[in-house]
C-alpha cells in the first residue's frame, strides 16, 4: 500500500479530551448515521496519542530491544535531515513513538462505481472531501466496504503504516512505520510531513501527488548523503531498479485504466461494458505476468495483483500517482530548490479548481516531453 493521509478526519479535531470531543458531534458536526463512524475515529486517534512514548526516553532505556533502538536512532536521523535538509517541518512529530501492537494503524476503504473510474468522495469538517474512507478497525473497514459492494459498487480495502494529522498533531512514530527497509522508513516520514506543509482542501489528487514527489525527491538526497559507503552505493542502485519498476508498473496499469475509461464513455450497454471490463482486467493481470517474468520473478507487485482489480483499485493508484510527474517537473523548473518548489505549490494550490488542474496539466505535458 502506497503512503496516505488515510484517517484524515482525525485531523478534525485539537486535542481537547473525549468529552468535549464528543460534544461536538453530539452538536451536529455529522449526522445520526455517521456518530459511530466519527466515534471509532476518534477513540482510535486518542488511544494512539495516549500511548505516546519520547524516542529519546526509549533509545536510553536499557529495557529497549536493540534492534527497535537501533530503527528508532535511525528514524531520528532521517527526522532531522527532513527538517534540515528538506525544509520540512520541525517540530514534535516524529519524536514520539507508539507501539501499535497490529500490522496496520489504519484500513482505507475506496469505493467507485461499476462503470466508472471516479472515486466516491466523503466530506469532513477542515480538512474537506477525500477519496477514501478509513477505520481503525479492519472488521469495520470491510463490513462498511461490503455495504457498499453488496449495492453494486466496487470496492477496495487497504491497511496504511502512517497517516498525517496536517499539524494539528504532533504525530508519533508508530511501529507500522518501522516495519519496512530504510527507504521505507525515509520516505514514509519525508511523505506525512510533506502533508502538513501544502494541503489543499477538496483535492486528494493534488495533495497526495505533491507529498510522493518530496517523498521521492527527500529519499534520492537521504541516500546520496549517507554515501559514499558501499553500503549506501547498494541502496542508492536498489532505489533506481525499484523506481524502474515502478514507472513500469505504472504505465501498465496506466494504459489499462485508459482504455477502460474510454469503454465507460463509449454509451454501450451496461451488459457489454461489464464483459470489456472484465476482458481487460484479465488481460491487465496477464500483462503483469509477463512483465514479471522479464523482471526475473520479482513479486514486490504480487499483493496488488493478488486482490480483485476492480475501479476503486485502478482509482486509489491514480490517486497518487497521476500527477506526480507534474510535481517533479515543477520541482526541476525550480532548479530542485525544495523551499522555493513548497512556495509555488502552495501557489498553485491556492488556485480556483479548474485553473489548478490546467497548470498541472502544463507541466505534466512538459514532463513527458522530456
């Protein structure tokens, strides 16, 4: 699953206690149906800010494992050169850590129609409409995807290591988070904080591309800082062959999710739109296939492929991954400048909706001119 700021609608609320939190969906904030949803986001994002432990508190502890010592040091590395380095945020977050005690802190949920490739959106208090819904809970996340799927939607439900409360927070290192490789860990950090410098209320597409292009951008400098060791020459080349990977992967998926929505525009009957669907979803798992093969058996994709493909899949991954060579190439404009790219991005941002999609779209054409 890529980074998320899945359970934005804890970035809803201060940290004013259960009661008064309580209060205010009790005022009205959401309606009768949504007091148990906002209830388990809530209690969820408390449980997790009350277990909050300083890092450095637990690097001296001598009842700390070594190896969680040792990650826990490493992520307060890479905690400062965000700020440093990146011109991100420094503040608390990530100076905390809390163990989760389960493989994920959240599951997301997105949902899409049949025939369409449009996410569903959900609509919160501050941080506006997001394309995604998420639970604290998985029971919960795939009893309210299968509401949704037994109505004839498709749907998709993915666990997420690290969400970002935009600042309202002071979020916490979760264990989640320190499950992955090294540039995991860098880029997962480098992502969440990138949220609480430019977000863009009612645009998920915006913000999550903008904060996978600094993750990518802060990774690519992480690790050219901690070369020239053979160690890090080793990451740097496995950074590249995974990102090779990746825009492979991508532009697969990319050319089925295009010739889908043509089939969804071409005003044929439901009846054979379902057939063309289905025919190109298999023939996007068999493509996958053989591209996997080419790559000498490398399975880092098998997980997505493994679940059903459907349009809330193919929607979650344009998501996040559309836009990002526009970000890029905005970055380069700026002669790879980071604090200069955020003023701009924050610009850009602050656009009315269709001048922000018509500048982005300049740049993405330029990109792929290059």
């Amino acid at each position: 699953m890529v980074f998320s700021v899945i359970s934005g609608e804890s970035a809803s609320w201060c940290e004013i206690g259960r009661k008064g939190l309580a209060t205010i969906v009790l005022a009205g904030l959401c309606g009768c149906t949504e007091l148990g949803y906002y209830a388990q986001s809530i209690e969820g994002h408390l449980d997790i800010m009350g277990r909050r432990q300083p890092v450095e508190v637990l690097m001296e502890g001598t009842a700390t494992d070594e190896r969680l010592r040792r990650r826990l040091r490493l992520a307060q590395e890479i905690r400062t050169f965000a700020s440093e380095r990146l011109g991100l945020p420094d503040n608390r977050s990530y100076r905390d850590y809390v163990d989760v005690g389960r493989r994920y802190v959240v599951w997301n949920v997105v949902v899409a129609p049949e025939l369409s490739l449009s996410p569903k959106g959900w609509c919160f208090p501050v941080i506006g409409c997001v394309s995604y819904r998420g639970y604290y809970d998985e029971a919960q996340a795939r009893a309210f995807a299968r509401k949704w799927g037994d109505d004839g939607y498709d749907v998709a439900v993915g666990g997420v290591r690290a969400y970002s409360t935009l600042g309202w927070f002071d979020d916490p290192l979760l264990s989640t988070m320190l499950s992955g490789s090294e540039t995991y860990l860098a880029g997962i950090v480098f992502h969440e904080l990138a949220h609480q410098v430019v977000y863009i209320d009612d645009d998920t597409a915006f913000n999550e591309a903008f904060a996978v292009a600094v993750e990518r951008e802060g990774v690519k400098r992480w690790l050219a800082a901690r070369a020239p060791s053979e160690e890090a020459r080793a990451a740097i080349d496995q950074n590249a062959a995974r990102q090779t990977r990746h825009r492979a992967f991508l532009a697969l998926v990319g050319k089925a999710r295009k010739d889908l929505a043509k089939l969804y525009a071409s005003g044929r009957p439901a009846a054979k739109m379902r057939a063309g669907k289905r025919a190109r979803l298999d023939a996007l798992t068999a493509q996958y296939a053989a591209l996997r093969a080419a790559w000498g058996g490398y399975s880092g994709y098998d997980a997505w492929f493994g679940d059903e493909l459907n349009n809330a899949k193919l929607a979650l991954l344009a998501t996040y991954w559309d836009k990002v060579p526009a970000f890029e190439q905005l970055l380069a404009s700026n002669g790879g400048d980071l604090p200069q790219f955020y003023t701009e991005v924050a610009r850009i941002g602050a656009l009315p909706r269709v001048e922000r999609d018509a500048t982005l779209a300049q740049l993405q054409h330029r990109s792929a001119k290059q």
